[in-house]
C-alpha cells in the first residue's frame, strides 16, 4: 500500500504530494461534525508504519513526481498524532521540498510537537471556533482537550515559527 498520493493541485501551495500517516483507519482526537471519515476507533491498536518506510515511499514518489512544489503531511485523522512525526520530518528535509503539515491544532500547546513543527515550512492548523461550548459541539474532541490550551498554543508557536502559518476558521 502507498502511503503517498497525488500529486494535487492547490491553489494556495502548488502541486502537493499527499503523506498520508494513517492510511489504514482514521486517527483522530476529534469527531467533527462535518468530517467524511467515519468515527476513529482512537485508543484501539493500530499499526503504526516506521518512518524510514515512510521516507522510502516518499523518494519513490518523487522519482515518479519529480516536479512537485510541497510535500504535505497529512492523516486520515491528525497527523500531530504520529509518534515518530519529528523523526520523519528529519529524514524529508534533505529532499528539499517544501514541507507543509495539515493539522486540527489539537496538539499544538504541547513543547514536542512546537519543536518538530518549527522545522516545517508552512503549518496549516485548523481553528473551527473559539468558544468552549461550540467547539465541544462541532469538533466533539476527546475528553480533556480544551480550546482555550489550542489557543494559546497557536499563540505561543506563532512566537517561535519562522515559516509560513496559517490559520484556517470555519465559518
């Protein structure tokens, strides 16, 4: 199985090559009320794919693909949630492309995923309100995951992020 895809063209980034880190089954924190994808089955086992795998298929993409503008980070689900994702943005910089990480912004307050993030050239986090109770009510996040920590982890990372930011609002 590919755990690549594309290549897509985006309007705002090009012509993108799709990593997708969970490709088997959703794993997300969230449940939002307007996701395609069906409920995570989040906290069941599931195979997690090693990051030099991940790297593999990459290159082999790029030799079909050569000419593509980014490669974009991305899950059935939250990609933040990979555990090996600073691991695998080492090994995708030397291929000098630019790097780009879809994300929910669930995880952003946390230092470790800051520090993998600072690597990236453009990180896309997703903010679909700022209010506590529309948020439990559209993106139906996992017990303990609060607005208010998502963010002041936007702010604080947008303090120490050089690249590209993007915040993407539901209206």
């Amino acid at each position: 199985m590919s755990l690549t895809f594309g290549p897509v063209p985006s309007r705002r980034f090009g012509v993108s090559l799709g990593i997708d880190l969970s490709p088997n089954s959703k794993q997300c924190n969230f449940d939002c009320l307007y996701c395609e994808l069906k409920p995570s089955s989040f906290g069941q086992k599931t195979k997690i794919t090693n990051p030099q795998i991940i790297f593999k298929d990459v290159q082999k993409a790029l030799k079909n693909h050569p000419n593509i503008d980014v490669l974009t980070i991305t899950a059935n689900g939250e990609p933040t949630l990979y555990p090996f994702l600073d691991e695998l943005i080492d090994l995708l910089k030397p291929l000098n492309k630019k790097l780009l990480i879809l994300s929910n912004s669930s995880t952003i307050f946390k230092p470790t995923i800051q520090n993998a993030l600072k690597k990236l050239d453009i990180v896309k986090l997703s903010l679909d309100t700022a209010n506590p109770k529309t948020f439990k009510k559209i993106d139906r996040p996992l017990k303990g995951i609060e607005i208010d920590k998502i963010i002041e982890g936007i702010k604080k990372f947008s303090k120490i992020y050089k690249g590209e930011l993007i915040v993407e609002i539901l209206v």
